[in-house]
C-alpha cells in the first residue's frame, strides 16, 4: 500500500499576514510570507526573519536565499530535522509579527545610464529578425512603456525613470548581483508585461522594467525586460575596488536606493571602461529605510497613487484588445507552424550542412562559389536564448545556400552544399 502523499503546506502561522511553509525537496524548505503582491513591508518582514535566522545559528543551515516575499533555506537534514528547523523559523517569525517602527541600513547610489543606449537597440533588432517581428513592444521598448502605462510622451517615461528611486529588493536576480528593483513612490512604478518569447541576447547591464520591477542585468545573456537603457557593472570578479570590496564583487545590497542620471552612450563607455579599475567612482550616501517613515509617505499620496494605477490599467487593458484587434492576442511559435521541410538533392561530390536543432537562422557568413576551410564558420543560428555556430564539415566551396536571414529552419535541414572536390 502506498504512502499517503506528503501535504504542500507543512505549516502555516495564524497571525495577520499568513505565511506557509513548503518542502522543497529533503534539503530544502520554502517559506511564503503574505498574498502574492507587491509590498514592500512584506520585504522587510522576510528580512527580519532571516536576520534572527541567522542569529540562531542553527547546525546543518547550509545556505539562506531570501526573496521578496520568501525565504528559501538549503539544510542538511542529517544534521538538523526539518520540524526543528520548521520550529525555530516560527518562532522568528513571532519576534517580528509587529515591525512598527523597524529600519534598516540602506544606501543612495547614483548610477550612469545611457537613454535607449545603442547595445539595447541591437539586441532589439537581433529579436525581431530571428524571434519575433510582429511583437507589440518593438521596435521602440521605450513606445512600448509609454503605450502600456498610458502615458502622454517618451518625455514622461524618461522623466520618470529618472525621477524614481529604486529600492534594491533582491540581488542576483539575472545572474551575478543583478538587482531586482522597484520604486519606492508608487507613482513612478512603470508596469510592463516581458518580451513573449525571451531575447536570446542582452548586452551586459543592460537596464530594463518587466512586471513593476526594474532589473540591471548582471552579464550579457538572455532575457525579457522592456530596454530603458545600459548602465556600468553590477559585478567585479577580478580587482577590489572602492565600490567592490574584497571578498564582496557585487556592487549592490539589499535596501540600496538606485538613482539614475543620463549620460551619452559614448560616456557610457568610457565609464566602463574605467569603473572596473577603480578609476571612476560612484557617488555613494549612507542612508537609512524607516518603515512607518514609508508608511506615511504612502498614505500621504494615496489618491494621486491610486489615480496613476487607474490609468496604467485603463492602458494595458486598451494595449491588449489592440493585440486581439490585430489577431494575434498571444504569440505562436512560426517553427510550430512551418511547412515540411522540402527535400533538397545533394549533387555527387558534395556534402550536406544541416541544422542541428529548430531556430531561426540569425547570420550568413557564406554566399554561392566561395571557398571555405574546414571549421571555417559559416552561419549563426539562434535558439533557446543561445546563438549556435554552423561550422563547414570540410574543405571545400559553397556549391548552393538553402536559406535565408530570418528564416526558420527545421533540425535536419540541408542549410548550404558544399562541394568537396572542386571540378
């Protein structure tokens, strides 16, 4: 007879703001504090919680990764039993049922940011060549977030990322000390939805908004977020600076206020260039976050707030019947919907080059009658948020090209003809 299965919520507290507590496998456990909504006083509560955590100084606690709403802690469950640990978390949790007046440390760091910056204006084209053409939010993230949040001008939105102080609300959340970020004035929280699929490509600190959150990507990779612009680095592997301190790379920490200001794109560069070495420095005030300071600043603009709100979801509804206007409410992958591959016939004393996978042929480095060298690269094609090299097999010279920029190709198909031996 089997085992009754284990319940998804172990146990949960009967205090004002509920919070679960879910096995995450049997070294993990997950905690979830409150409703699934952006609240900043929920932060804070996950932050007491870990800080009186980690006081405890609990045997077998191997790693603690907190969230904006959550708390995840990795054990050894041969060294602490997970109704212990599950004990000593609600007792934590019961310390700091009434945060009242609670404050914590923070910073004011004032960032460079280069407006629609040319690295962000790239990857926006590679997506609509070799992703998506059609999708809503381009060629202009920037229009995008001006449609979505019914706002009057790009003015505006520059105005406004600008003008928001960003509390840092979790690190590492696209690799390598990338903030996730939202404003702490709710009337500068720009909401979008992400791109639908995900770029393959981001250019390293590329800074952008997906949801209400704002996010500094950490290194160059895939992503999602709505472009705004491209700072300097959030991440120093190799040097200890100013900023980066040894033993501590990132540049951010939990309760930092990010604060923008514009430069050219050619600063830009100079600034990174020079950030990494210590040779430009970021202006840096200590500073402090009060909870019931906060509270009371929120109340204090309640209408104009809940005025802004209104309108941002007056315009998203607006953006999403423009989408069902134009027949396509939700992206369809076109590889989904292609053709059967036509049979191509290989000529005698030629070799086939074929795709190893599905995706979207993203550069030809090749044309008809050129020679080519064994290894020699000879198209890039791009799937799964990765770009993938097409190497020729051999030595040899482009006999035919069977495909095109932009195009979507099946695993197996015949990309080019090489011929082996020429006649």
């Amino acid at each position: 007879m089997e085992e009754p299965a284990e319940p998804a919520i172990l146990h949960s507290s009967t205090g004002e703001i509920r919070t679960v507590y879910r096995a995450a496998g049997d070294r993990y456990l997950l905690i979830e504090v409150g409703a699934n909504e952006l609240r900043i006083d929920l932060r804070m509560r996950v932050h007491a919680i870990e800080q009186l955590l980690r006081k405890e100084r609990l045997r077998g606690i191997l790693d603690i990764t907190p969230g904006i709403r959550s708390l995840q802690i990795h054990y050894d469950s041969r060294v602490l039993q997970r109704d212990e640990l599950i004990a000593c978390l609600d007792a934590c949790e019961q310390a700091v049922s009434h945060l009242g007046d609670i404050s914590f440390p923070a910073r004011n760091i004032y960032l460079p940011m280069s407006w629609e910056d040319p690295a962000t204006l790239l990857a926006i084209r590679k997506y609509m060549q070799s992703v998506r053409a059609d999708a809503p939010w381009c060629p202009s993230n920037i229009e995008f977030i001006r449609r979505i949040n019914g706002l009057k001008s790009i003015q505006q939105v520059h105005d406004m990322v600008f003008d928001a102080s960003y509390l840092v609300l979790g690190l590492g959340d696209v690799y390598l000390g990338a903030p996730v970020a939202t404003p702490l004035d709710p009337r500068h929280r720009l909401v979008t939805t992400k791109y639908n699929p995900a770029r393959t490509w981001t250019a390293e600190n590329s800074v952008g908004i997906g949801g209400a959150y704002l996010c500094i990507y950490g290194m160059e990779g895939p992503g999602g977020y709505q472009f705004v612009g491209r700072t300097l680095q959030m991440w120093n592997t190799h040097r200890a600076t100013r900023e980066f301190e040894a033993g501590s790379p990132w540049l951010l920490r939990f309760f930092d206020q990010i604060r923008f200001f514009p430069v050219t794109a050619s600063e830009l560069l100079e600034i990174r260039d020079a950030f990494p070495h210590g040779k430009y420095q970021v202006e840096i005030e200590p500073a402090e976050f009060n909870l019931r300071n906060y509270h009371k600043f929120v109340r204090s603009i309640e209408p104009e707030a809940a005025e802004f709100k209104r309108m941002q979801q007056e315009a998203f509804l607006a953006e999403r019947e423009r989408w069902a206007a134009a027949g396509q409410p939700e992206f369809v992958d076109p590889i989904s919907e292609a053709p059967p591959e036509k049979v191509v016939e290989i000529p005698e004393g030629c070799n086939a080059v074929r795709s190893p996978m599905a995706a979207s042929v993203w550069q030809i480095a090749i044309e008809p009658g050129q020679r080519v060298e064994a290894g020699q690269k000879l198209l890039i094609l791009e799937a799964m948020k990765m770009e993938v090299a097409i190497v020729a097999p051999n030595e040899g010279i482009v006999e035919l090209l069977h495909c095109s920029r932009g195009e979507m190709v099946t695993a197996g198909q015949n990309l080019a003809t090489l011929r082996v031996n020429e006649c």
